[in-house]
C-alpha cells in the first residue's frame, strides 16, 4: 500500500469513509443478523465477547425465577424437581453439538481451571507407566501452563514446552499426552486439531484440548477427530455470564477409564449411599467433583437458548467474513504502517478475532474504549477485538476501525526507547 500522503488534503486528513456503504449492504444480507436482538445491547461497539460475552435477554428473567421460586418456594426440593441434580450433565449436552460431541460426553461445572487438572491427570494415568514426560503448547494461555506443570510435577513427569506446528515432530513414545489451545488467545492463531491430534495418536499419546477462544465460535468436532479429553469455558462466546462454570469432555472410549484427580461425592455411583469407599459413577458424570454452583449455572442454560436454530457453521462463516472486512476497514483508515495484524490471515488458521500489534497499544485501547469501542489489551503491544457473529455487525467491524484510524491519528506513536511526558 502507499503512504497517507496519497491523500490530497495532506497527510494528517482522515481518509474517506469508504467502507461504510458496504457494511451497510453486509448487514442487510447477513442472516444471523436478527439474533443480535437476542442479547442486551447499546450504542457501545462491543468487541470483547471473546473475554466476556453479552448479556442474552433469556437470562435474567430465569434468573429471577430459579432465585425466587425454585430457591425461595421449592428450596430443598428443587434439587429433584427442578432438575438441579442432573444440570451438569443436561447442560454438557446442550453445549456438545456446539463442539462436535455426541450426548453424554460433555460435564458442565467448576472452572476451566479445575477441569484443565482434571484432564491433564486422568489424561496421564491413562497413559500409564513408560511415559516421562507430556508436551504444552508453547504459546499457551498462563493457566494452562501454570495447571500442567503441577500436574507433572504430582506424577513425576517432565514438562516440555512445545509449539503446537511442531507437536507431530516432538511427540514420543514417552509422550502421555499434550494440551494445546485450539485458537491462541493473543494472536487468534487456529491450531490444526485434527492434524495434531492425528500425529499425537501415531505417537500412542493423548490429546487434550482447550476451547476457551473455539467453542461458539467456530466448529470443533471432538468425535469426529477422535480427541481425548477437551476443556473449555463458558463466558466468552458461550455467553454464560462473568464465571459460569467451565466443561469438561471425554471421549466415549476412555469414560471407563477416567480416574479422576478429583473424586468428589457428586462423582460417585451413588452419591446419596455415603460410602466411606469411593466407586466411580458410569460415563460423564465421574466428571463431576462437588456441588454445582446453580445459579451460574442455570443462568447459563438460559444464555445458550441464543444458539436456539443457529449452527455453527453459519457463524464461522459469518465470522471470517467480519474479520476479512475488519481487516479491509483498518487497512483503509489506519495511517500507514501504526498497527500490524498478528493473526494469520489464512481462513485455516484464524480463529474469531484479530489481534493488531501496536507500539502503544495500552494507550490506543484506552483511547478506543473513551470513544466507545470495546476490545482489550494484551501486555505488551497487542490490541485485541473479537468478533461475536452472534450479535456483532459488520457496522460494529466499520465504526471500530474507522475509531481505531481516529485515535491512531490522534496518539502519535512515541519512539521505540522514548521516555518521559508526551505533553
Ligand atoms: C479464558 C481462558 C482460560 C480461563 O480459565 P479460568 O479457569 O476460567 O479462569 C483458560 N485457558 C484459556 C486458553 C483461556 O482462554
């Protein structure tokens, strides 16, 4: 591209708003466009759902209700007659045909966190004796990495620090298992699940996968790659509200064999026999550790009722079109060379967001958010937005990057090195 002084008014004039008409026509066309009434929503171009979703409408009237009627009439009663017993695992299977899964093989509860131990244990004693050492995705989201080094450490294991292209070269036969995140939560880089997955079972180790920045966004199809175990959350695209409980998936095949870290008494076969002896129970629900937290969890049952007729595929689809236009939008109204993308720009290998790489980027989205425009910021240079097909428009994409050219326009870039007051 050339420089801004392509522009005849100078080259500190805005560039024309060229991509405004086109948003426009994008919106009219767009057929998950009326599901944006589905969540509460203002003026405000809201592009943070990959850290925190919308608010669906659904839920604070059932809220509400379990609240007054189900805790404040029923009380006790609710935990069988309202069907509060059973909500992990009803829950799991209204989010598996998001992720690929059959019923039966997703449990909803505790945090991404908890479930990322649980996986990373029981994926360990699966793998059994010979193993030394299990492969982390070199890019990780801290947690993740944080959870499987203490895993390794509790069973003697190494950890080794991998990057995910390179997991089908690393692994070995002493390799129990690696986790990867499915989409990088800096970059939006896409990981090939299936590619991986494959190579990690060539090599007789386990594949364990987190969905936090895929599942809701784009399609997963756990059963259909043969992964291992998956964790993942549920307040970025699943919209479940600040800490709703995260999921935790196994595959079919090795349910008789999940030993869980946590045998807690809602994972046993029969919770109400108080056995001092633990038996696990039968299937997903051996999942399970102590008593769910019911409001965030029923709360998320009612924020997925937005998915209600919607398939994933047409979100994905939905969501790189957003993406590709956003990155038209910034291209045309940012000045020449302040911001570069650091998500691939193959289709393959991006997930639901883009991620620009700026200089000042703390101050760029302090800026953005001061004007009404909401993503987030990554230490050190990354400026993040992610695009929610559910309720993001392509006028949200346009009006953010022509922000995004305002602000830019407005901060101009300190020098790399330069220290003191900017005046
Ligand atoms: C958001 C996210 C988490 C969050 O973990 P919590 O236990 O829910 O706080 C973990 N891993 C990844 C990859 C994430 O993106």
């Amino acid at each position: 591209m050339s420089d801004a002084a392509e522009n005849p008014l100078g080259p500190d004039a805005p560039p024309a708003r060229e991509h405004a008409g086109r948003a426009e026509q994008l919106d009219v066309a767009d057929p998950l466009g009326a599901l944006r009434d589905r969540f509460v929503l203002d003026d405000t171009v809201y592009l943070d759902g990959n850290s925190l979703g919308a608010l669906p409408r659904a839920v604070p009237d059932r809220v509400a209700d379990v609240i007054a009627r189900e805790w404040g009439e029923l009380r006790i009663r609710s935990w069988s007659e309202s069907g509060w017993w059973t909500a992990p695992e009803r829950i799991g299977d209204k989010i598996a045909p998001l992720i690929g899964a059959a019923p039966g093989r997703v449990v909803v509860g505790d945090s991404t966190s908890v479930n990322l131990f649980k996986a990373v244990v029981a994926g360990i004693r699966m793998a059994g004796k010979g193993c030394t050492e299990i492969l982390v995705d070199a890019t990780t989201f801290p947690t993740d990495g944080y959870i499987a080094r203490s895993a390794a450490r509790m069973t003697g294991l190494a950890v080794r620090p991998v990057e995910p292209a390179r997991i089908g070269d690393e692994v070995t036969e002493r390799t129990a298992l690696a986790l990867v995140n499915h989409v990088d939560y800096r970059t939006g880089r896409l990981n090939d699940l299936p590619g991986i997955t494959a190579a990690l079972h060539s090599a007789g180790a386990l594949a364990v996968w987190d969905l936090c920045h895929s599942a809701g966004a784009l399609p997963v199809g756990l059963d259909a790659h043969g992964v291992d175990l998956a964790v993942g959350c549920t307040y970025k695209y699943l919209n479940g509200g600040p800490g709703s409980p995260a999921y935790l998936y196994v595959r079919e095949s090795l349910q008789e064999r999940f030993d869980s870290p946590l045998p807690g008494w809602n994972s046993h076969a029969e919770p109400f026999g108080m056995d001092p002896d633990y038996a696990p129970a039968d299937g997903i629900v051996r999942g399970r550790v102590g008593t769910p937290d019911i409001l965030s969890l029923l709360a998320l049952e009612a924020a997925l009722v937005a998915w209600d007729g919607v398939t994933i595929e047409d979100v994905r689809a939905k969501s790189l079109a957003l993406t590709d236009f956003f990155l038209d939008c910034v291209a045309a109204y940012a000045p020449q060379g302040r911001v570069r993308s650091v998500t691939p720009a193959e289709h393959q290998r991006r997930g639901s967001q883009v991620s620009l790489a700026c200089a000042d980027a703390g101050e760029v989205m302090a800026g953005l958010i001061r004007r009404g425009v909401v993503g987030d910021f990554r230490h050190p240079d990354v400026l993040r937005f992610g695009f929610t097909p559910l309720y993001t428009s392509f006028a949200d994409a346009e009006q953010a990057a022509w922000v995004l050219g305002e602000v830019l326009r407005a901060q101009p870039e300190v020098e790399a090195g330069a220290t003191g007051g900017r005046g």
